[in-house]
C-alpha cells in the first residue's frame, strides 16, 4: 500500500500568510494527487487534482505542486474561510489519504 | 448543483449489520463512478469501496473485503452500502462521493456529502 505522510499536521498562522502544506508519498504516484478542504458539518471540498491542477470555482489563491512522491499545496493569501482541514489523496495504486493537516488561527 | 445526501447511520452492537443510503441530485448519476469513505477518529480519510457506473464492478479497501458490499440503484439515483460483521474500528464519519471517472479504483473524488455517523459499541 502506498502511504501519504503529511507535515505539518496543526499549522497556526494569520489571515494574509502564505501557507505552504506538504505530502509525502512511499512510493512514486506520479502526478496523481488531489487535495481536499474539509470543515466540521461541511461536505469535502476537492481543491486541486492531478498534482496541480485547479478544480472549477476554487479560488487561484490555492495552488498546487509536485511530482513523484513530493507535493506542495500552497495558500498565497490566507483568507478567514480557509481555516480547515486539509487533506492529500494519492490514486496512483487504489487511493490513500493523508493524516491531514489543520490550519487554525494564530 | 451536485448534492450527496447520506442515511442509515446508527449505533450498532459489534457483530451488528447497518445499512447506508445515499441520494444523488444536480448530474447524471448513472453515468459516473461513486465511493464510500469514511474518517476514522484519530487516524484520518479511508477510502471503503467503489462502485462502477452499471453497478457491475466493485472495489473493496481490504479492511472492509467481505464484510461490506457497495450497490446502487441508477433508477432511484442511489448508492448504498451494506454493512455485515461490524467492528469497533468501523465507527466513523461515512462520506458518499462522486468519483471522476465511469469506473476504476484510481481515481480521485469531486464531490462529497456531509456523512453520516455510525458507532460500533457494545
């Protein structure tokens, strides 16, 4: 099985910070890497696929970067609704998720 | 717009069986890949199991092999998964989404319900 390690897994930081999110995979996956949103109550939100790839209607301030087994998900300019949860998905081999990683408020 | 609305979530006796629903609203739903997963208190998103557009083809996370089985009905615009053998380690939050593609256990998912809660206690 493929595990995805992501770091950190709490981040504390401002409204207007760059965030910088990173994931880890055990083996190549290639560019085949989502990231999700998620919220307590709220459904997941699929941000970016295939590594760097925005999905319609998410903000350009969310990027995403990487290939083989390191990938970046990058907030330019943190906004008060992007204090979540935020989670990596490999489907390379079946599909695997990160532990996740929470942004919360500094 | 893309709604996932799930059911069925209960507390359950280890051994137990559940059965969760989930209705689909705003695409085409016979025409798309569908999944469950579910987030584990402590240890994260799982991926469960995956269900081909006709409903012919499944995909099990080893950990669910034998004890789950996903269906659907593309008449009623519903997925379900049927839940046999509960263990502790199953209680969770059980998200339905959408997957991207028509088939296949690689994919990733584009859109997701709120979940719903089931608890395997004694």
């Amino acid at each position: 099985d493929i595990q995805m390690t992501q770091s950190p897994s709490t981040l504390s930081a401002s409204v207007g910070d760059r965030v910088n999110i990173t994931c880890r995979a055990s083996q190549s996956i290639s560019k085949w890497l989502a990231w999700y949103q998620e919220k307590p109550g709220k459904a997941p939100k699929l941000l970016i696929y295939d590594a760097s790839r925005l999905q319609s209607g998410v903000p350009p301030r969310f990027s995403g970067s990487g290939s083989g087994t390191d990938f970046t998900l990058s907030i330019s300019t943190l906004q008060p609704d992007d204090f979540a949860t935020y989670f990596c998905q490999q489907y390379n081999s079946y599909r695997t998720f990160g532990q996740g990683t929470k942004v919360e408020i500094k | 717009e893309v709604q996932l609305l799930e059911s069925g979530g209960d507390l359950a006796q280890p051994g137990g069986s559940l059965r969760l629903s989930c209705v689909a609203s705003g695409f085409t739903f016979r025409a798309f890949a569908m999944s469950w997963v579910r987030q584990v208190p402590g240890k994260g998103l799982q991926w469960v199991s995956s269900l081909s557009d006709s409903g012919r083809i499944t995909y099990y996370a080893d950990s669910v092999k034998g004890r789950f089985t996903i269906s659907r009905d593309n008449s009623k615009n519903t997925l379900y998964l049927q839940m046999n053998t509960l263990r502790a380690e199953d209680t969770g939050l059980y998200y339905c989404a959408k997957d991207l593609l028509t088939a296949g256990s690689e994919s990733y998912m584009d859109a997701w319900g709120k979940g719903t809660t089931v608890i395997v206690s004694s």
